[in-house]
C-alpha cells in the first residue's frame, strides 16, 4: 500500500465498525471514562478473551471501586472473583500492586501521561497507551497482536515487534487516527483480517493491501 491510503483505509474500517464488535476496553471507555476502571480492565484484558474480562471486571468493581478498596479485598479473593482471566493468580497481585503504587506515588489518582504509567511494574506500553487514549483522550498508539498483524500485512510498517510497530507508526500515522486505530485493528482482525486464512475475498480494504506474509486466505 502507499502511505496516504491509511486515511481511507481508516475512514473505511470507522463505517464498518458496530458497537457489538467493539473491544471490551473500547465498550467501556465509550460507557465512561474512568481511568482506574479503564486500567484495571485493560490488565485484566491480556491474554483473556474479551467475554472473560467484561465480566470479571463487572465483578471485580462489585467488590470494590478505589485503589485503596481494592487494597482491602485479599489477593485470593480477588483472584477467585476474576476467574477464568489468563493468569488469574498473578493478575491478582498485579492489582494489588499497582493499587499501592497508586495511593502511594500518585494521590490514588492513575497517571495521565506514559512515563509514570510505565513506571509502575505490570503496566506495559499496550496498558499504558490505552489508558492515556481512552481514559483521557490524550494521543497515544495502543500495539497488540492484531495492530502489529494488520500493520505490517497491509505494508504499512514493517517491523518484527509490536514495540517496534508502536514507534514505526508513531513516525508516520497521521495523529488524528492515533486514540482509534486500536478499536479498529482490533475489531477488522477479529472479524476479518484473522491471524490465519484472512477472509480477502470480503474485506472492505483489499484493493490497498499489500498482503504481505499471506499464503492462505478465504
């Protein structure tokens, strides 16, 4: 693809993105935008599928709201109440952590910017863009598997680490798409530009992907 198709490329995923197939982090920033909720779910979120952690995260704030609630609530517990998230025991104490990193560091107030927010441990540069784009609508480039994916199939970056993904396109994606380019990578991959046997024949971008890597498609 050459590089100014990515407005159309992204004007065209906005018309086909739905409510319903939103990411659960995306659904509840759009519900609010309260950034110790955002946080949490978003830690809860790795690794876990997005009916999982909608669901442990309802539960989670059924027992508590706050940093310093949470702190209340033992690990255990917590670990029972967000059951079956990926990695439920060590996600527990992740929050129990960053809870106290919170009240201690930052007046119980989650941080707005990305130095502070990776500067508590178990918050990763997926967490922390996430947080600053969706919980205060500051610019910032969440990079998962599907953003990583997607970018590099359609020719747009090339790079062999997500991490590598977020800085290549933080150099060339126009700024105005930054806070929604997660929502709708994330959504195009699960329904269209799948990992494996991407349905081309259907998807609404195909005349600007360069298909790179792709063998197998529907």
């Amino acid at each position: 693809m050459q590089d100014q198709h990515i407005n159309d490329i992204v004007k065209i995923l906005k018309k086909e993105l739905k409510v319903g197939t939103l990411p659960i982090v995306s659904h509840l920033a759009a519900d609010q935008r309260d950034p110790f909720v955002i946080l949490v779910s978003t830690l809860l979120s790795l690794r876990t599928k997005d009916e999982v952690t909608e669901l442990a995260t309802e539960r989670l704030f059924g027992l508590a709201s706050t940093p310093a609630g949470m702190l209340k609530v033992p690990a255990n517990k917590i670990a029972k109440t967000i059951y079956p998230v990926g990695f439920y025991r060590v996600k527990a104490r992740t929050i129990h952590h960053v809870c106290r990193e919170l009240i201690e560091r930052f007046d119980s107030r989650v941080p707005d910017n990305l130095e502070d927010l990776l500067g508590i441990k178990g918050v990763g540069r997926k967490t922390a863009n996430l947080v600053i784009s969706l919980a205060y609508g500051k610019p910032g480039i969440c990079v998962d598997t599907h953003v990583h994916r997607i970018s590099n199939r359609l020719g747009y970056v090339k790079t062999k680490t997500p991490d590598e993904t977020e800085f290549a396109l933080r150099a060339k994606l126009p700024r105005r798409h930054w806070i929604i380019y997660n929502t709708l990578m994330v959504a195009f991959g699960r329904k269209t530009c799948k990992p494996v046997s991407p349905v081309c024949s259907t998807c609404p971008i195909k005349i600007y992907c360069g298909r790179v890597g792709v063998t197998l498609s529907r």
